[in-house]
C-alpha cells in the first residue's frame, strides 16, 4: 500500500516544492492537491464535510501551477489533483494541462476529478448544477479523445467539437489515471463508468466507515463487468491511526493519505514524520 498527503496551498502554508521534496525524501509516494477557483460569499448548498467552510478553501492555489512546482522538484513522487473540477474547467484547455502536466514530470501525474458541491461557485462559471455530472462525463470523454487521437472529435450534449489536433500527447499512455473522488454510492457508480480509479470520501451527511464501502465498490464492479483488481482505490483524509490503516492495507487499498493543514514547514514536518512511522509498523 502507498502513502500520499494533500495539502491546500496557500500564501502561508508550506510551499509546494519544499513539502514534494520532504515527502520524497521519506518515502511518501504521492502529493495531492485539491481546488476550488472562487468561494462565493453566498452559499445555496452545504459545505459536505462540516458547518464550516475552513478558510484554506478561500486561499488555495492553482493545483497545475502548485504540482508543476512540486514536479520539478522531484523525481520520484507522483503529483495528482485531489480534486480537480472539471465541471468548471473547460475541456480542451484542461487537456492541455493534463498532457503537459504528465510530460513535465515523466509521467508522474494522477488526474483525480470531482463532480463539485458548490452550486454557486459552479454558476459563476456557467454550469447548471443540476446537470453537472453529465456534463464533466462528457468533459472526461472528451478530454480521453483529445489525447488519445491524433485527430480527436466528441460530439455530445454538452461537448461538441470536429477533428482537432492537440499535443502534446501525455507521456503515460494511453492517459494519466483519472480517479473519481466523492461520496458513495454515488461516486462509485461514476468511476466504475469512466474512471480508472475510485477516491471515496466520507461526509456530514454519509458517515459510514470507508472500510465498509469498500468491498462494496468491489461487488458492484465485477457486475458491471469491470475487474475489481484493475480500479484503483485511494482513500484521502484519514487520521493517523495505525489500526485503521492497518484494515486499509487488509483490504488491498491502494494508497491512503491525509489531508494536511495549510501550515509552515515546522507545524508539518512531525505530521510527515508521524505518518512515516505508521508506514513502518504496518511493512515491518
């Protein structure tokens, strides 16, 4: 089982270069970074995962911008969006990104997606809430064409362009490994569609354990006649806790990461030195 970590960068937190090269230098496996491009002052839906929406959703950064930082710094670390929101996002552009992302870091990229929770946000940007799941399917589709095919055309309802030519082309083939993130069932139903991978997360309103859903995702794969062993499965914002990552590794999960305060270097480091030590305990 990998290790990760995800970190909401900000002006005060540790810069993305330092945090990739301290995580590298432990043995951590790969660097997340999630986003949001606004947080409007209203609020028609709830934050998923409290009453508050913490204040480092108000500063992030770019995720491409923090990750390409994070990827020159580096060699070994694997660099992916946790999550990147695609319904806000417009396909080709994004495309490009991805693509150059990958080739940047010698295909160390991990293009993990999430279908957003916040309708204001996504209406700023032109998105109908509503139809936000069809629309970043879509999006995915033809963002998969885009690298995929010399000349790429998609022709959906929301999604619709001719032969195009569009490099480069990214370095892993045939594309970075998309991850679904969200809530189950949900999630799990669209990352067995499209997805490569499943990142399930547990919310105010879904309190269930993520070691109970799991075998779950697994069922309802091989039903849909997916192979259970080739979707990976990465669960984010765990605590420290041995015994719980322990039943982690017991159910052949992928990676497991916590989600790391928007803190300096001194208050993170003993975070990256603490979860090192679970890594030891559960490989000794």
């Amino acid at each position: 089982m990998k290790f990760g970590a995800s970190m909401f960068f900000t002006e005060y937190s540790i810069g993305p270069a330092a945090l990739a090269r301290a995580m590298e230098e432990r043995g951590f496996d790969c660097l997340f970074a999630p986003e949001h491009s606004h947080i409007p002052l209203s609020r028609k839906t709830p934050f998923p995962l409290g009453p508050d929406l913490p204040k480092r959703y108000f500063d992030v950064m770019d995720p491409f911008v923090t990750l390409t930082a994070a990827a020159a710094a580096t060699t070994t670390l694997t660099l992916g969006t946790g999550v990147c929101l695609v319904a806000q996002r417009d396909p080709i552009q994004t495309a490009k990104l991805v693509a150059s992302i990958d080739v940047v870091s010698a295909g160390r990229f991990l293009f993990g997606i999430g279908n957003g929770w916040n309708r204001d946000e996504m209406e700023n940007h032109g998105t109908d809430f509503p139809q936000r799941h069809k629309l970043v399917r879509e999006r995915i589709e033809a963002m998969k064409a885009i690298w995929t095919q010399d000349a790429a055309e998609y022709h959906g309802d929301f999604v619709d362009f001719g032969p195009m030519a569009a490099w480069p082309k990214p370095a892993r083939a045939p594309h970075p490994p998309i991850l679904i993130g969200g809530a189950f069932p949900y999630s799990a139903r669209r990352a067995i569609r499209y997805g490569d991978g499943w990142m399930p997360q547990v919310t105010a309103g879904d309190k269930a354990p993520l070691t109970e859903v799991i075998p779950q995702f697994r069922q309802m794969a091989a039903e849909a006649g997916r192979d259970p062993a080739a979707l990976q499965i990465v669960v984010g914002a765990q605590p420290p806790d041995a015994a719980l990552i322990a039943r982690y590794q017991a159910l052949d999960v992928d990676m497991v990461y916590p989600s790391l305060p928007s803190e300096p270097a001194d208050a993170i480091l003993p975070i990256l030195d603490q979860w090192m030590e679970i890594k030891r305990q559960l490989t000794a």
